[in-house]
C-alpha cells in the first residue's frame, strides 16, 4: 500500500511539474505568445494553437479582426492583412516575459522595464493615465501596457504598426 501511495505522489508530481513548465511558456512577448509568433498566417496559428478560426464572410472585416482562444481567457489575437499582428491581454493571470500583469502596478511596470519603456499620455484619459511602451532592439516589435489609475488594466504585443492602433481594429 505504501509504494502505491509513493508511485501515486511521483506521478502527481511528474504531471504538476510539466503543467508548470507548459504554463511558463505561455508568456507574451514582444514577438508572440506561447508558440503562436507575429507574422504567422491564420492556418498556422490554428495549427500551433489548436484552433479553428477562419476569416470573417464580409469583405469589409477580413483586413483587420480579432479571434478569442477559447482555451487561454482574456487573450485577444489580431489579424491584420491576414497575419498575426498583435495579442491583447485584458485580465490578470497571463504575463509578460518580465512577469508583468494585468493588475500591477504602473510603478512595478516601470522598475522592472526600467528607462527603456517609453512614457505617453492616454489617448482618452491621459495625462493621469499613460502608454507604457517598450520596443524590440530592432524596433519591429514591442509591447504596449495600457494604464488607468497607476494600474495595468491591459497590453499587447506585437508588430510596432499595430500595437499603435489605438481602438485596435476599429
């Protein structure tokens, strides 16, 4: 009975520590997140994910929409000119490389990106609320923190165009 237990525990522990690896992966970054990487066309982000998007029927929608995971809430994924251009996160629980997430502080932001992160006032609430960027060393990439209240109420990632659209697609 003892060695059941002991083979029990292991392979509790086995599957714990490869669930927690798996999530570790699940960062944004600047280029992506988890597999799914910037510039991937919308087959292969389905075949990475495991998805079944498909392009929208009207015309007027398909050069730029957005596609919600069912399995990773709170993640947004934009396609612009039928690649993926940007990930938006609008809850807590997914994080930045850095381990930076919704809810935390603007300030906490700030140390950890340190001078890099460039500071702007909010289109529509600044300038109490701001922008907090930081780009890729090519500056093809980055990642935009949206702040209200000294808070991080959501970001995104992705290519430099479309992480400056405001109103995201719209």
């Amino acid at each position: 009975m003892i060695s059941l237990l002991r083979v029990v525990l292991a392979v509790l522990i086995v599957v714990s520590t490869i669930a927690t690896v798996a999530d570790d992966s699940w960062v944004v970054r600047d280029d992506g997140i988890g597999p799914a990487k910037i510039g991937m066309s919308l087959s292969e982000i389905n075949n990475v994910l495991r998805e079944k998007w498909s392009m929208p029927e009207d015309k007027d929608e398909q050069s730029c929409f957005y596609v919600d995971s069912a399995k990773h809430a709170g993640i947004g994924f934009m396609i612009l000119d039928s690649r993926l251009a940007r990930i938006d996160v609008d809850r807590p629980g997914v994080r930045t490389a850095k381990g930076i997430q919704v809810g935390d502080s603007e300030a906490h932001t700030l140390r950890v990106y340190g001078p890099k992160l460039k500071i702007e006032p909010h289109f529509y609430s600044g300038p109490e609320d701001h922008y907090l960027t930081i780009y890729s060393g090519d500056n093809r990439c980055g990642i935009r923190f949206e702040t209200d209240k000294g808070k991080i109420n959501m970001f995104y990632a992705g290519t430099s165009a479309a992480i400056s659209l405001v109103e995201g697609c719209s």
